[in-house]
C-alpha cells in the first residue's frame, strides 16, 4: 500500500513525512524519500502474545515524500501529482501554520482555499489526461476500428463529463468492468483522499485538533479522511527521550504521538480490511480490499493458495475473544468452513485448505 504526499510547496509534506517515518533514515531515490512503516494493530498484538511465534509481521504502508525545488504553485502541484503515480492514497498536506521565514506561497494562510484550489488542479489534471488519452484512441481508431477501443473512449468521455461537472472520479460510480478498461489512465480524482492539516503551534492541544478536525470534516469532500498535527512540534518530540516528551506532551495538551493518529488514519482511507493468518512461524496481518472474496485472500498469502483454493477455514475475531484461545475456539466449533465466494470480514482468522 503506498501513499503519496503531495501539496504546495512550503506546507510542511517532509516534516509531515519524518513524522510518520519516525525520523528513522528513509530510502533515498533520485525523485522521492520512501519509509515504510508498520500499521498499528492491537488485534495483531494479543494474537501475536498468544501464540509465540518468532515473527510478528504488521501490514505495511510506504510512504512517498517527492523532492522538490519547484517554487511555482503550477510546476509543484504537477511533480507532486505525478510523483504520486502508483501510490492508491493521496496524502494532501494543507497548512494552518504561520511561519514568517517561509511564507505561504500564496502569502496567507487558509487551508480551506487551498483544499479547494488543489482538488480543482486534480480534476483539471484528470481531464487533461483523459483528453490526451481521447486523442492517442482516435488515432489508433483511425488505422484499425476496434469495439475495444470504442468503449474505452465512450467511458473516458463520460468521466471527463463528470470531471468537468467537478466531481471526483472517486464520488461517481464506476463499475469494476469499467475501471479495468480504462486501468492504463493514473487518475489523482479516484485515489483515496487524506487531508493531513498542519496546525500552528497554538493549537497542537489535543482537544483543539479534534475541533479542528471536526470542522475541516464538514468542509472537506465527502470521501476525504481528515487528520490534523503539528508537524513542527512532533518531529522535536521525536527528539525527545520518554521522559522529556511525556512531559513536554502533557505541558502542551498534548494526548498521543501523531505518527500512529496518521498512520491510521492513512489505512483507514484506503478501505482496506484486515484478516489474520497464524503460520508456523508467524503471526501475520494482510490487507484486503474490502468486499474482496476469500480465493482473493488466500492469493493475496500466495497464488498457489488460490489456485488450489478448497475451503477457508474462518475464526471471526469476536469469537476468538469470546473462547479466549484458539484451541477453546476449536473445541467449541466456533470456526466456520467457507467457500471461495466468501466475502472476508474485518478482523478474520483465516487458515486456507488447498490443494497443488
Ligand atoms: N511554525 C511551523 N513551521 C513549520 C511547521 N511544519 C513545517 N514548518 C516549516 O516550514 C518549512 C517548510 O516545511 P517543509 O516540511 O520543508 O515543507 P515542504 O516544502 O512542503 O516539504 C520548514 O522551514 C519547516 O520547518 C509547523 O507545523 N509550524
Ligand atoms: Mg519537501
């Protein structure tokens, strides 16, 4: 799972970036710093302390921070959108904070403008994709005509119909048939969307970052998820030993570290579930898309897993807590066998019968 950060310039998306990563040494490429962290997950932990396996492995999310000395707002907006290329979420970082060194580079500080301002760059950027797209088919259309081809243009103009109607593409259905004609188009509009809003230091309080994220919920579109910090203040935490922070966090209101309240927030955008396999030598959480059927679980383990699939054996997380231990679950028959058509459940315990 890989999520872009992206914004004007000046918003703080890399002091964003070393707060997630935990300002633990990232990958370097020419473009971009990637960290790859762990997703939080206490259902992992007591699965984990209950089974002593050597290896716990947390899903995983990379994130992207591209570098960038790009000053103008146009050629900014365009390397972060592109620079977010492959990544399924957009991480948007808006800024609340002032700070005289660094001006904001439209001069004044309104993170509701500039949500605003840059979900227009992403439809206009869709559009423009979509009519380079329309123009590469008439031409191919024009040498061979191709039913393919026909439908693939007749979906691409009516999304560029609800792009231009400023809708994003993620508030309009499409259906799974026709996302896949149209896979080789990279829309910013139907990425999950998370607001990452850089307060100023007068409102690092926790109580404040919730009021705060409350209003921004109401303005911000429908589909986006909303997280707010002060990135300034918690990248000095992360300097910080224990006990310091402890004390530093209680002297500014300050409740939990925002790297976790980002990284979950970041899972959460992406509608992702998670299911649970108990290997002989690990306790294992794996993302899933939701909706998606236990043959796609077992794939997502390994291919030979869905090729052989028969039965997946299935242990709701709930009953596992009610029985206390698997082998409790066991005897009670708490387990259920499901077929492959089996839409998996946030939280499953799944072990997967097949046969190569
Ligand atoms: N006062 C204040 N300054 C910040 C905050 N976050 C970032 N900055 C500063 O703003 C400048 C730009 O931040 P940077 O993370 O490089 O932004 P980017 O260009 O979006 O990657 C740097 O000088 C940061 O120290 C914040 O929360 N408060
Ligand atoms: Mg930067």
């Amino acid at each position: 799972m890989r999520i872009g950060l992206c914004g004007y310039p000046k918003v703080g998306k890399t002091s964003v970036f070393e707060v997630v990563s935990g300002l633990s040494s990232p990958a370097r490429t020419h473009s971009a710093s990637l960290a790859t962290v762990p997703v939080p997950d206490e259902r992992l932990d007591r699965l984990f302390s209950d089974f002593e396996k050597a290896k716990k492995v947390h899903t995983q999310i990379e994130y992207r921070d591209p570098h960038s000395r790009e000053t103008s707002v146009e050629g900014a907006t365009a390397l972060s959108l592109n620079a977010a290329n492959a990544a399924s979420v957009l991480a948007l970082v808006v800024r609340g904070f002032e700070n005289p060194n660094t001006p904001h580079v439209f001069d004044s500080i309104d993170p509701v403008r500039d949500v605003k301002l840059f979900l227009n760059r992403m439809l206009e950027r869709d559009i423009t994709v979509c009519e380079r797209r329309v123009e590469r088919i008439d031409v191919l259309y024009g040498k061979a005509k191709s039913d393919e081809l026909a439908r693939e243009r007749d979906i691409i103009r009516k999304c560029i119909g609800y792009l231009r109607d400023n809708r994003p593409l993620q508030q309009v259905q499409i259906c799974p048939a026709e996302r896949e004609t149209v896979r080789s188009i990279e829309f910013s509009t139907l990425k999950s969307l998370l607001i990452v809003l850089n307060v100023d230091e007068k409102d690092a309080a926790a109580s404040r970052l919730d009021e705060i994220t409350t209003e921004f919920k109401a303005i911000a579109p429908e589909y986006a998820a909303v997280v707010a910090l002060c990135a300034q203040l918690e990248c000095e935490l992360l300097e910080l030993d224990d006990d310091s922070r402890r004390m530093f966090m209680d002297d500014m209101g300050m409740t939990c570290l925002a790297q976790e309240r980002i990284i979950r927030a970041s899972f959460e955008a992406t509608e992702t579930i998670r299911f649970y396999t108990i290997g002989d030598d690990e306790v294992r959480a794996w993302p899933l898309k939701v909706g998606a059927s236990s043959v796609t679980a077992a794939g997502t383990v390994h291919s030979d897993m869905a090729r052989g699939f028969i039965r997946a054996d299935v242990l709701t997380y709930d009953n596992y807590l009610k029985a206390g231990s698997m082998r409790d679950a066991k005897t009670q028959k708490l387990g259920r066998l499901e077929g492959k058509d089996y839409i998996v459940a946030d939280g499953d315990i799944i072990e997967f019968r097949f046969n190569v």
